[in-house]
C-alpha cells in the first residue's frame, strides 16, 4: 500500500463523496503538474538569463537561442533533467516505500524555504539601495518582510529539522531531515 492510498484522494471522497471527492483530487493533481511547470520555466529562464550575463554554468552554450522555436534549447534540457530528478527524489522518497534509506525526507517545502531565505539579503540590500524611497517604503515594510521571511525559514527548520533530529537522537535512530539541507 502506497501513500497515495492514504493521502487526500480517501479523504476527499470521504468529506465530499465520490464525484466531488474525485473532481478535487485532480485538481490537486493538475496543481502539482503546475508547480512542477512552474520548476521547469523557472530552471529554463534563470540559467538562460544568468548566460546573457555572462555568469553561471557554460555561458555560451546556456545562452545559445533555438531559431525556429525561439527558445533557448540547452537551458531547457538542464532545466528538464534538473526536474526530473526533483520529481524522482520526491516519488522515491515520499510516494512509495522509500528508496533513499536515511536520505527519504518530505523535500516538498525545499524549494519555498529557500525562496524565503533568500528573499531576506534581497531585502537588505533593498533598503540600502533605494534611498529615494519614503521611510514607510525603504525600512518598515522591508523589515516587516525579512521579519516573516525569517520566522518562515526558523518554523521549517524547527518543524522538520530540530524536532524530528531530536526525536530520532532520543529513540537512538538517525535521519537526514530538512535541518541537513539548511546547513
């Protein structure tokens, strides 16, 4: 028995009954093939944009735009083994027995905690650069920001960091949780 078995398409049909119940979990389905769209064009537009540049992984070949489609190619097959492995990692290690031993963790909060914590330097350097921008602007709603940006990043850490590492260091078991990747 898998983990989709126990997931929300029972508990969707449970609350809504079977037609609604099934009409939502596809939409959960389609929400999930979009996030991972949303991967895919991200990883395409930023080591494209990074080539043009004249930073990052193998400019020249990054930067290099398909003529017939206008899209720049190589940029898209990195891109596309990139997600495919996220996909993979998060198949093997959450929807069927694990296949990473130790290594199986929930990765589906990874990517937006990073996006928080990176957020914070932008941020900080936001309020140092604007200096034409009125007080309420440049320091108290940047600073408000990098104040939920933390406590984001501070509740992932503590949720699936320090609380299951704890725990395992408390039953003598060792896991690989989310605090290894922050660190």
């Amino acid at each position: 028995q898998t983990l989709i078995d126990e997931g929300t398409a029972p508990a969707f049909v449970t609350v809504f009954g079977n037609v609604f119940g099934n009409i939502l979990n596809l939409f959960v389905a389609v929400s999930c093939l979009g996030t991972l769209n949303g991967l895919l064009i991200g990883c395409i537009r930023g080591f494209y944009s990074l080539a043009v540049r004249g930073m990052g992984p193998k400019v020249n070949l990054m930067k290099q735009v398909d003529a017939g489609s206008g899209m720049p190619s190589n940029s898209c097959i990195v891109g596309l083994v990139i997600v495919s492995a996220w996909l993979v990692y998060f198949y093997g290690a959450n929807l069927t027995t694990p296949w990473f031993g130790k290594f199986s963790f929930d990765s589906s909060e990874l990517p937006i905690i990073t996006i928080y914590g990176l957020y914070i330097p932008m941020f900080i350097q936001f309020m140092r650069k604007e200096k034409d921008l009125p007080a309420l602007k440049r320091f108290v709603l940047p600073t408000v920001s990098i104040i939920a940006c933390a406590f984001m990043v501070f509740a992932a850490v503590y949720a699936h960091g320090i609380t299951p590492f704890l725990a395992a260091k408390e039953n003598g078991s060792f896991s690989f949780p989310v605090l290894f990747y922050l660190i």
